[in-house]
C-alpha cells in the first residue's frame, strides 16, 4: 500500500474539519441525540478552535493518505496540551480518526506506530488515550496493540456525560 503521513498546517482547516466532522458522525450518529451531535460538533470542530488547536505548540496534527488521498489524521498532545494531566513523561493520542472507507486497511496502526515513534523522539515513557466504554472495536484495537485500561474520564457529548476509559501504553526507551 502507498501510505503516507504529512503533518498539517494552518492550510490543512477546512480539510481537518471536513474529516472531523464526517468520521465523528459516522462513528457516534447512531448512539447520541441529533441535538447532542450538533452542539459537539459546532463546539469541537469550529474553524476557529481547530485553528486554535493546530497552533498550539504541544499539539501536533498528521494526516494520513492512502494512493494521494486523505484517509483521516492523528493528533498527539504532550505537556499542558494534555487533556488529562498524566505527567511530563507522557504523550496523548487524543484523535485517531479514520474515514469509513478507508478503515481496516491498518491505517489505524500506522498512525499509533507515527505516535510511538514521537514520543521515543521526545523521550516519553508512555503513551495514553482515552476512549468511549462502549467503542468495544476500538478499545480492542488498542488492547491489541499493548494498551491497558488505567482509569476513565468524563467525555461530554452535547449534555450527556459519557465515559472513557483511559489507556495507557508504557515505552520501552
């Protein structure tokens, strides 16, 4: 496959946003209220916050292409970028979202494996995300790939509180 990551830049909004908006609502459409949907992601991924979120120095964003094309896009914080402070030697996946198409084709990996290999750079100890208890594909996916379950966070949708487990994955430096 001819894979490709490329970080973003302020050029990169409207594509960003285009991505958030479709995989969010493809992923979550069916297990949240129309009126939650729409208030997540008019406060989530507005221009003016992902503007906000692509300029902060402790947040890097990549894309992923397969064959030219914009497959999804990963986003990693360190430092107070953290959504949950976990400590100067961690760094968070905070997105990991893949189009529909696109899915199952290992992009999913590829993009942990682009994360792993900036927090060895950065010489972090682990890694860490967090995600909804009831995504069971995805928190396998990470079981898979080493990650254990260490706590949980609230994660609002609209006015619904939601859980998320938090998954951490230690670092062999």
């Amino acid at each position: 496959m001819n894979i490709n990551i490329k970080p973003c830049t302020i050029e990169d909004l409207s594509m960003l946003q285009e991505i958030s908006y479709e995989t969010f609502i493809e992923t979550f459409k069916d297990q949240n209220s129309p009126e939650n949907m729409n208030t997540y992601l008019e406060r989530a991924f507005n221009l003016k916050q992902l503007e906000k979120e692509l300029s902060t120095i402790s947040s890097q964003f990549f894309f992923v292409y397969l064959k030219n094309e914009v497959a999804g896009y990963l986003k990693v914080n360190t430092q107070d970028a953290q959504s949950e402070n976990m400590g100067e030697d961690s760094l968070e996946i905070e997105r990991i979202y893949i189009r529909a198409k696109f899915q199952k084709l290992g992009l999913g990996k590829y993009l942990i494996n682009k994360a792993i290999e900036i927090a060895e750079e950065q010489e972090k100890s682990k890694i860490w995300l967090g995600v909804w208890e009831k995504n069971e594909n995805a928190i396998a996916f990470y079981k898979k790939l080493g990650f254990v379950q260490a706590g949980s966070h609230s994660f609002y949708v609209g006015d619904e509180e939601q859980i998320d487990f938090i998954m951490i994955k230690s670092l062999v430096l």
